[in-house]
C-alpha cells in the first residue's frame, strides 16, 4: 500500500485510485476494495459504483466543477482533487467550495504534482489527507504544518482573521 499525510499522521492509504486510459478510456472497477474514480466514470456509472463491494470516491481534475457532485456528496466519503501542476493552483478553490459552500465532511485528499511547500496552505482550504509526489518524504513533509504557527487571514480551519481574534 503507498503512505500518505492524513490528519497530520502518516498513514497507509486503502484506495486503489483509477485512472483514466491515455485516449480518455474509462478503466475498469475491481468488484470489491476502495477506489478513488475519474469524474467521468462516476457520472456514467453512478448508480453501479453505489451498490459494489467497497467504498467508492471521486477525483476531480483542475478543470472539473464542483457543482457537478453536489448532489452526491452524502454518499461519496472522499472527494480527490488532482493538481495537475505546481502552478496550477485551482484546486485551492475547489476544497474551500467543498468544505464551506457544500458543508462536506469527508475526506478531501490532494494528489498530482503535490509536494511540502504546499501542505500547510492546502490544509487551510480544507484538505485532509495529502498522497505527495514520488520525490517527497512523508515524515519530514509533516513539520510543514507547524512551520507558521499564526496565520493572520481567515481560513477554513481558522475562520476568523487575525485581528478578529485578538479582539475577542
């Protein structure tokens, strides 16, 4: 199994994650286990994937709308957002839609081109379980999250700012 950051622990990660085929092909869904699915397959096949052995996931590329899910986040316990790049940084926006628009409570992980620098502001926008890149070293990625102890802007996981708080 790979290891992943989840809520700050180094944890083995129980999802098989399902990737679409070069050509866009829609990949094939073992009958049992964890899978983290494209968005193209759950839309396809959601009423399928419901009802299979096993919890069943979604991922979302950069480019993909939250709006598309809505209405099935009850049943979905983990939602991954794929970060195509290092620069592409649209996948900020995604969990903060999830955590505070749609009240989601699952997981939210973050996979791709992911690496340390970005674990701590990931967190404030909502993400809980982080899969690094291949180059990243889960133990000494964890003292990210303690590197800037006070944040002075409003968050998902602070959502007062800074002076807001002080006041109190």
């Amino acid at each position: 199994m790979e290891k992943l950051i989840r809520n700050r622990r180094v944890v083995a990660d129980p999802w098989q994650l399902l990737e679409l085929a070069a050509d866009g092909a829609l990949p094939s869904v073992p009958a049992e286990g964890d899978v983290i699915v494209p968005l193209k397959l759950w839309l396809e096949r959601r009423d399928a994937l419901a009802v299979r052995l096993g919890r069943t996931g979604v991922w979302l590329d950069s480019k993909d709308a939250v709006e598309t899910i809505a209405a099935d986040l009850r049943r979905l316990p983990l939602v991954a957002v794929r970060f195509p790049s290092f620069a592409d940084g649209r996948g900020f926006s995604t969990a903060r839609l999830l955590r505070e628009r749609y009240a989601y409570a699952g997981e939210i992980r973050a996979f791709g081109d992911v690496g340390r620098d970005l674990l701590l502001n990931l967190q404030r926008c909502g993400f809980d379980a982080f899969a690094l890149r291949s180059t990243e070293d889960e133990q000494s990625a964890l003292q990210a999250f303690d590197e800037l102890p006070v944040a002075y802007q409003a968050s998902v996981t602070e959502p007062q700012p800074l002076f807001r708080r002080r006041l109190a």
